[in-house]
C-alpha cells in the first residue's frame, strides 16, 4: 500500500504496514484492540461539546467525570448483579436430543415431561455476558499450567434456576504462530452454573 501512495502515507496507514509481520512473531492482534478506550473517550468529547466550555477543559471535565462517577457509586443497586437474558423461548422436551434429555433427567430434581423449560441465546450475568457458542476456561492444570476449555451448548431456565450445558473440550496443545490453543471435541456434556463458567477468567472466548 505505502508504494501506491507514497505521498500519502498517514498513521493508519504505517500502522497497518507492520500488522502482518506483528500477526507472525505475536498471532492474532488482539492487543491492538482499543474499543474501551475509544468508548471512555466518546463520553468525554460529547461533554466537552455539551458544556461549552474552554478556559479549564481538562478541569471541566475531570470534575464533571469524578461528580458523574460519585453519582452512580451512591446508587443502591449499581453493584447489584442484575440477570439479564435475549431471546427466550419455551422448548419442548422431546425436542432436544436423548443425550440432553437424559443429562437433565439425572441432574434436574423433579424433572419430567410437564417441566416447563426455557432457551435464551445469552444471559448477562454477574455483569459477564454468556453467549452460546462461547469457549470459557475449566479448570488450569497446576503442573503444567495447561487450561481446559468447555464450550456453552445451551442456556436453560428451569424451576427459576439457570442451567447451562457445556461440552467439554480435550487440548491438544499451544500453536504459537496462532497464538491460542488447538481444541478438539469430546462430545461429552456437563451440567454448570453461571458462577462456574466464569470462575477462572471472567469472559467468553471464541473458536475457529
């Protein structure tokens, strides 16, 4: 790119030149990822349009920030882990698999045909959102410090109480030129709680 408009060479532009030989020696870029800091900085370029202000900007808006902080830490429930879900649907028993079924059955107390059950696509919990799909940390092997992984199948509401099924995932091993772990499925389903997937690392992880 830089020899197609060599007069042109902006920031981004030199930036983007490096990526490649970054993506190589250090696997996928992911800490160039700036989206929270872009976001923290949106707050405070719409304030400082907002006030309209300029003789002590950086004063201006540091108080405004710290009297804006000191508002929502006096609120009651701003540290409360308030459940949040999308999606929801009623399911069918005889509409999930037998391995399903029986898994629920040995686990669930008081389960049969008249349980009603509900599916949702992602839960927020404990200000953590859980989506199906998402890859999250099991246990860490203390000998060698290899984690193993556990991949969310479904997001079930039974009785008032979340029900998360996980397949559990074998690790072959670290790639270094990718930078992650190779995975392979082990087709075997356990039975977690929210607090169990993100009792580790408090975030989802995606697969390829």
């Amino acid at each position: 790119m830089v020899h197609i408009i060599p007069n042109l060479v902006t920031p981004k532009v030199h930036f983007i030149t490096d990526y490649a030989k970054q993506i190589e020696m250090n696997g996928p870029p992911i800490r160039h990822w700036c989206m929270r800091f872009e976001s923290k900085h949106r707050y405070f370029k719409q304030l400082a349009t907002k006030s309209n202000n300029f003789k002590n900007i950086i004063f201006s808006l540091s108080k405004r920030h710290q009297l804006h902080q000191c508002f929502l830490f006096s609120s009651w429930n701003y540290f409360q882990a308030n459940e949040q879900f999308s999606s929801p649907k009623q399911v069918k028993l005889n509409g999930l698999s037998a391995a399903v079924r029986q898994l629920l059955h040995d686990n669930i107390e008081d389960f049969d045909y008249a349980t009603h059950i509900s599916e949702c696509q992602q839960l927020a919990y404990d200000h953590v959102k859980i989506m199906k799909g998402s890859v999250f940390v099991d246990t860490i092997s203390h000998e060698e410090e290899v984690p193993s992984f556990m991949q969310l199948a479904f997001i079930f509401k039974i009785n008032n109480k979340w029900v998360l099924i996980v397949e559990q995932l074998q690790t072959i091993g670290f790639v270094e030129t990718l930078w992650s772990f190779e995975l392979e499925r082990t087709r075997i389903l356990l039975i977690k709680k929210p607090n169990d997937l993100i009792l580790i690392s408090p975030k989802g992880y995606d697969i390829y």
